[in-house]
C-alpha cells in the first residue's frame, strides 16, 4: 500500500505507457539540447572575452572552453538527428528513439561530472553545474528507476574519479564526496517520484477514457432504444389513427348503408317493373339506371366491408388452402390481364380465420398489383411463417408507391385509380384489423410488396 500503488494494468498498455514517456522524453530531448546549445554559444563568447583580456590563468579556462565546444557539437548534433530520426505519435517509437534519450541524458551528466569533478577543481573547487545537471535530468525526464539508478550511478562514478584525480585538499575532496552522494540520492527519488506521479497521471487518463467509452456505448444503447421505442410509439400512434379512421367509417357505413340499400331495392324493382312496360326503344335508359344503382350497391357493399361490428365467422383454417382455393379465380385474372402469376407456399401453422374475409383481402391485393403492372409483369404470392406470426405476401413488379402516398394507404376514398372507390385497401385494412393482424407496405421503383401479419393464437 501506498501513494504510488499501481492500478492493474494489462501488459499491453504497460508497453503503451512506455512508449508515450518515450515519446515525451524524445520531444524533451530536442528542447534542452537547442536550450544548452544556444546557452552555450553564449559560454564561448564569454570564453572568448575572458581569454582577450587575459583572465585564463591557468589550464582549467582552456579545458572549460574545450568542454564547452564539445558540448556545443554534440548538442548540434542532437539537434539534427532529431529531424533525421523525428516521430509523429508516440506509436512509431523504435529502439534507436529510446537509445537516442538515454544517450543524450548520459552525455550531459557525464560532461557535467567532468566539468565539476576535474575542470572546476582547477578553477573555483564548486560542483555547481553538475548539481544543476542533475535536477535538471530528475525534472526534465521520466525513466524507469533502473534506468535513473544507472545514468545517476555511472555520473557519480566518473565525478568520484576525477574528484580524487584533481582536488588534493582531501577535506574538500572529502565534502564533494558527501555533498555529490547526497545529490545522487535526493535527484533518484524526485525522478522516481516524478516517473511515477507521470504513470498514474497516464493511468487515471486511461480509466477515464475506458469509462467515458463505457458511458458513451452505454448512452448510445440508450439512444437507440429511445429511437426505436420512438420509432415504435410513432408508428402505433399511425395505426391507431388510422384504424380509429377506419372505425369512424365503419359506424357510419354499419348505420347508414342498410338505410340506403332499401330505398334502392324499392327504385330499382321499380325502374324494372317500368322497363318491362316500356316499348324496346326507351328500355337501355332503363338498363343503366339499373346498372348504376347496382354499382352503387356494390360500393355499399364494400364500404360495409369495413366495419369493425361486422359479423365475422371464425373458424380453423390454413391459409394456404384459401390461397389454393381462390388460385383458380386469381389465374384467370392473371390470364385476362396478360400478367404471370408464381405462387411459394409454405408450411404454416393454421389461423382462426373468416374465410370469406381472407378471400376478399386476398383478390383486393392481388387485383392491385395487376393494376400497377404493364403487360407481361409477374405477380408473387407467398405465405411463410416466423416464430408469432404467419405472413402473407403478394408481390408485383410495378413503378412502386410515392413515399407521399404511403402514409395515406387504407385511408377510405384514397385512391390514385381513375375509376377506383378507395375502398379496396380500406377493407383489406379493415380485416387486417379484426383478424388482430396488420398490414405492412415495402416499396421501390422495382415494385411493392404488401405483407400481411396473423398472430398465430396462444
């Protein structure tokens, strides 16, 4: 237990984290190495000014001046290796990008050991620049601890012996001996400290990032279950407008029709009564009154159709025998109106159905689709079955629906045919509903299907 106690993590993010401090390290490495070559072409100018007003004294100025053109080139060097070697994400870091930090970081500490523990005994006796390299390497980069204690250890290594080489005071030999020890120890535990205060910081922002992804999929799950409950709401508001349409209807033709049905038998048994009176010439005005009235008839016939109180008989059938049952019929119109008809019966459970109904939804969606076809189309009836439902599918291969009329689909009265009531669709929507069944429409310039759904019975 403790502040720096690691969170779980897998081996590959281990190898990620790595590579990121790499990356920075490499970033960082580029920044101090321009930082010390410009300062230190600063250094050789003041080089020069000291040698021009003859302030070299001894041996220590001119080694202090070869030690600043050394570290000038190699900084220089650095430098354009960067560019060579440059990386754009922490994803292509290589070998020779982690050898590149830990031989700059070598380099500098080694030359400040040289600098404090040799040059500077010859001039002043202070350890001060390797003091500053050293918490500066401690701030400025985060490496493993092995790495720091190995970069720290050979730096001391090469300060104690050219410490004992050049001071002969053995007590100040002694005090840079302590006070560099010290120095070597304090600047270990802030690169630790700061290494692993780095890898938490990589830590917490990578659970954060794996909860705000876990929120985000979980908010997206959300959102599309709110879409689609939306969705689901929107089409059932649809349906119930357009069945409480269908219902509205249905009352008014339940009330109406049979009112107006029997003053048109009374006028029809009179208008043929008078035909059969009248001389041959005045008998066709006779017979279209009659046909009219029989027309209207059989648009009160259907439009009773679609009332929801309408007596059904319920009774145990198969769909597909209804299907082979009305195929004779449906052949012949096929035949009439020069269509092709294929039919795919599959096997599926039996329904309480109104047979007579089923008929009648039946021809009213296969008649639509030759109506929408051009001679020669093909026309396609199909029943399958899912796990809750039954479906029948009649298919045809016209120029498909406007998206504008599908909203409006079952709507009594609706109707793009030049001589059509409106009324088909409405009735099949009609028995749709007092089957607890519902009709669903896919259209497309290669034609339209309508499915017709049965819950199969619990």
């Amino acid at each position: 237990m403790g502040f720096f106690q690691f969170l779980h993590i897998t081996v590959n993010y281990e190898n990620a984290i790595e590579e990121i401090l790499t990356y920075v390290n490499f970033n960082r490495t580029r920044k101090l190495s321009i930082i010390l070559f410009l300062a230190n072409v600063g250094f050789l100018l003041i080089d020069y000014i000291n040698r021009a007003r003859g302030l070299w004294v001894n041996d220590g100025y001119r080694y202090l001046f070869y030690s600043h053109v050394v570290l000038g080139l190699v900084t220089l060097l650095y430098i354009l290796v960067y560019y060579r070697i440059k990386v754009l994400s922490s994803n292509d870091i290589t070998l020779v990008h982690k050898v590149y930090v830990i031989l700059f970081a070598s380099f500098i500490l080694n030359l400040s050991a040289i600098i404090s523990g040799w040059i500077d005994q010859k001039i002043h006796a202070q350890i001060t620049v390797y003091v500053m390299i050293c918490i500066i390497i401690a701030v400025v980069y985060n490496y493993k601890p092995k790495i720091t204690a190995f970069l720290y250890g050979l730096g001391w290594v090469a300060f104690m012996i050219f410490v004992a080489i050049s001071q002969k005071d053995p007590n100040i030999r002694q005090g840079h001996y302590l006070n560099a020890s010290l120095l070597v120890v304090i600047s270990y535990f802030l690169s630790t400290i700061l290494y692993k205060l780095k890898i938490q910081d990589l830590m917490h922002e990578y659970n954060l990032e794996n909860i705000v992804t876990e929120r985000t999929k979980e908010l997206q799950t959300a959102n599309n279950l709110l879409t689609r409950e939306i969705l689901e709401r929107k089409r059932a508001e649809e349906e119930i407008i357009r069945l409480d349409r269908l219902n509205l209807i249905g009352e008014m033709a339940a009330s109406i029709s049979h009112e107006v049905r029997n003053p048109m038998t009374t006028v029809k048994g009179f208008l043929q009564l008078l035909r059969n009176k009248q001389e041959s010439k005045g008998k066709e005005y006779f017979d279209l009154m009659i046909e009219e009235l029989d027309r209207a008839n059989s648009i009160l016939s259907e439009f009773l159709s679609i009332s929801k109180n309408k007596a059904t008989m319920y009774e145990w059938y198969n769909i597909n025998d209804i299907v082979t049952s009305t195929l004779p019929l449906i052949q012949a119109d096929a035949h009439n109106n020069d269509k092709l008809l294929t039919v795919e019966l599959n096997n599926v459970p039996d329904l309480q159905l109104d047979i007579q109904e089923i008929r009648q939804l039946l021809l009213n969606l296969v008649r639509n689709g030759f109506e929408a076809m051009s001679n020669g189309g093909q026309l396609k009836i199909r029943t399958f079955s899912s796990n809750s439902e039954v479906t029948l599918g009649v298919s045809d291969e016209g120029n498909g629906i406007e998206q504008y009329m599908l909203e409006k689909l079952g709507t009594p009265f609706f109707t793009t045919k030049e001589q059509g009531t409106g009324l088909g669709l409405a009735v099949c929507y009609g028995i749709a509903s007092r089957h607890n069944g519902r009709i669903s429409v896919e259209t497309s310039p290669e034609g339209t299907t309508f499915y017709v759904y049965f819950e199969l019975s619990k």
